[in-house]
C-alpha cells in the first residue's frame, strides 16, 4: 500500500515521533510505502509532497514540531476542495493517509471518510482537551515548560513583593494551567470552564500577601471573569481569519494591582509550550500511537482514531473524537481550590 501521511493545525511535540513510528513499522513489518503531505490539509489539496522514507525519519524522534510542516487548510471551506484532495490522491497513487491533527484536522478526516477516502487518525494537541483519548502527546511537555516557568517565577515574585500572573495556552480548556498550575504550587488558578470572580482573585492575592509569600496566579488564555467584570475585549480574529486570544494575563494583573494596591507583572507563555524536544512520556505517547495507527491502516480499519485509555491504546471512531471537547470536571477544578489563597 501507498500511504500518505500529514500534520495538521497547531504543532506540537512528538509530532515527529509518531512520524517516525508510522513509517518505520509500516516499511520494516508490512512493506508499506510512505509520501509526506506538506503543511496539513493543504498537502493533498495542492498535491504538495515529499519523500517519506527511514532515511527520511532517521534521528527525529526528539525533534519538536513537525518535518512535514502544518497548517490550518480546511479542504470544506475551498471550492471544490475535496474532488481535488481525491484526484491528487489518485494522481500520485496513494491509498490510504494517516491524518495526525486535533479538532479540526481529524473533523476534515472524518468527513473525508464518510467520502469514502481510507484514513486512520492519530490525536494531538498540547490543550488535551480531545474527547475519546485521556492524553494527547504533547500536553505532558507543555506542562512542564509551564511547572518550569512557574518555579523560576516564585523565586522573583517573592524577591519583590509582586503577584505573576502566568498566561499559559488553553483555548476552550483548562488543562495546561491546572496541571501546571499544581506541580508548579499556583496560589490561583484560572480556567476557561469557571468564569472567575475578579474580586475573589484579589482576595486570595491578599490573603497571600498576609502570609509574607508572593501570588503567583496561573490562568488559560481561555479563561474569563464573570458577566460585566470584564472591560477588555481579549478576542478577535486576526488577518488570516483564526481566533486569537491575548490580554487576560496583562487585563488581571492590572486588576490585582488596581485592588490589592501592590505590584502586579505578567509572563505570557505562548509558544515557548509548543516549542522543543517532547518529554519522555509524550515521546513513547506519541511513538505508540504512531504504530497503532499503521496496525490499523495495514488491516484496512478506516475511519478510526487510536487513542489511549487508561494505558492501553485503542481504536474508536473518528467521530468521537470530535464529537464533544474534554474539557475540565469541576471536581477536578474543586481538588486544586484547596490551595487557593494559601
Ligand atoms: O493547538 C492549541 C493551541 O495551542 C491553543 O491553546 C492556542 O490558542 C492555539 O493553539 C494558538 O495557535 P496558533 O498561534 O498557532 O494559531
């Protein structure tokens, strides 16, 4: 079989580590051929590919990002997008394509399917908020660049007498800032699924501040205050159409500092938690997810997701995972409000 492989939307480390364990199981067990899809959706819809041999994923497993590039190309959003993908395929005499991509890129996959192009999905997204598997790779390695930055932050935050307010990434999903918000000892933390009271978060500031310790607060870029307390727009797409968020780090801190009376400074995390060589964890994630995707594509088991539940890796339609987002249980949220303020 001629397979074709693609990354798709937002990188991500352990990219390259699922690439690799694609194609060296798929050349060594089974005989496969690969090509690499440039640049997601767009590979395919341009015809756009290159090379994808062992030589070709020899010493990429700790590389961050991706060799084949990403983008954000929805082939459903451009005139006849999808007779192209199709007629590309056949032109370069490609079976089958093992999609690695989050929400949107696996939602192309899904319908590409249901268009009867054989396709297996591989989840990733440092958000972690993708229904069906209980880890995405790439979340354990944004965590811990985030836990780093906040341990480095205590230390100037206490020198000084200041609150951090630490921004991490995390769109509709609180995941990065509660778990880096927990191994990093946060005062607060913030998330997209809790509207927050913007009064309360000074309260926990001050209480802080009384024990002689510095706040150091975690919030999602996500995240937002209750009805009527928020006074920024933090919202708006950009010129290519995306959604960006920015501001609620820079917004809250000039709101301790206007409640609390005392200094408040902001560190934006953006990319610098999607940039690097993956941990270990998200490396083996990543690895094993990659060659049960080729078991998958080799036995012919389109339209399905490998996905890891519990420990195990498992197939499940691609439907579901991106039917409903997984975002934070409260209960979850309630465990690290023990902490809040002390
Ligand atoms: O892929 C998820 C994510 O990391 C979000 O948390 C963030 O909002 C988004 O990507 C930003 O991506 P980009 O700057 O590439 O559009």
């Amino acid at each position: 079989m001629r397979i074709g492989v693609l990354t798709g939307g937002g990188d991500c480390p352990g990219l390259n580590a699922v690439i690799r364990s694609v194609v060296r199981k798929g050349v060594a067990e089974y005989g496969h051929e690969f090509i690499g899809f440039r640049d997601g959706w767009r590979g395919p819809l341009e015809g756009i590919s290159k090379p994808l041999g062992i030589a070709e994923v020899r010493g990429i497993l700790p590389r961050g990002g991706t060799i084949l590039g990403s983008s954000r190309t929805n082939p459903f959003k451009i005139d006849g997008g999808v007779e192209k993908i199709k007629n590309n395929l056949a032109e370069q005499g490609v079976d089958a394509l093992v999609a690695i991509g989050g929400e949107d890129t696996l939602g192309v996959a899904t319908k590409l399917h249901e268009l009867g192009v054989q396709v297996v999905g591989v989840p990733k997204t440092i958000d972690n908020d993708l229904g069906a598997t209980d880890y995405t790779f790439g979340f354990d390695t944004a965590v811990n660049i985030a836990m780093e930055a906040i341990d480095r932050l205590h230390t100037t935050a206490e020198s000084h007498h200041r609150t951090l307010v630490v921004e991490v990434m995390g769109r509709h999903a609180g995941w990065i800032a509660l778990h880096a918000g927990l191994a990093g000892g946060a005062n607060v933390i913030l998330l997209p699924e809790r509207p927050f009271d913007v009064d309360q978060v000074a309260t926990y500031v001050e209480k802080r501040f009384q024990k002689q310790y510095a706040p150091i607060v975690v919030v999602s870029e996500g995240a937002h205050p209750l009805e009527g307390q928020m006074v920024l727009q933090h919202q708006e797409l950009d010129a290519f159409g995306h959604v960006r968020l920015g501001g609620i780090g820079q917004w809250l801190a000039e709101q301790i500092e206007a409640k609390t009376g005392k200094e408040a400074r902001t560190v934006v995390l953006g990319h610098i938690q999607r940039g690097g060589t993956p941990t270990a964890f998200d490396r083996v994630l990543a690895t094993r997810l990659g060659l049960h995707a080729i078991d998958a594509a080799h036995e012919g088991d389109w339209g399905k997701m490998v996905a890891m539940q519990g420990t195990d890796i498992v197939r499940v339609p691609l439907v579901e995972a991106t039917r409903e987002l997984k975002t934070v249980p409260l209960e979850r949220y309630a465990e690290a409000e023990v902490f809040f303020g002390s």
